[in-house]
C-alpha cells in the first residue's frame, strides 16, 4: 500500500468532500482550489513537493493516490 505526503492525502479528502469523489469533476475540482489556494494557502508548488503534481503528464499518478486516498477514507467510515 501506498504512503502518501499527509499534506497530499489532506487535500484529497478536502477536495472529495467538496465535490464528491467522480473524475474527472474531481480533477477540475482540484485545480480550482490549488488555483485559489483554498486548502491551506497551498497552490500548485506547494502541492508538488507535498507529492502531489497536478500536472497533465503526471495525471496518472494523481489518479493513482486520489483512489489510494478515497479508498483509505472509505475503509474508515462505518
């Protein structure tokens, strides 16, 4: 199992539970608070040394700790 940047794995959830978990609405979700820096101050710099690259060519990574990270929260949940 994959460890993920607690800061990345925050954001993820942050972004989640704004608008649901669905991409690629997520997707776009997330540039827009990177973007406005909503989730802490943090924008798209900060995410990526928090291992979190919003980047196109780097989607399937983001996709890989977006699923890691819901399914993680989920398995929490009751």
């Amino acid at each position: 199992m994959e460890t993920l940047n607690p800061v990345a794995r925050d954001f993820i959830i942050f972004c989640v539970h704004r608008c649901h978990k669905e991409w690629p609405a997520l997707y776009d979700e997330m540039c827009w608070v990177a973007g406005h820096r909503l989730f802490r101050g943090l924008g798209y710099a900060e995410l990526r040394k928090a291992g979190l690259s919003l980047s196109l060519t780097n989607i399937e990574d983001t996709i890989r700790m977006v699923d890691t990270t819901t399914a993680q929260v989920e398995g929490l949940q009751p």
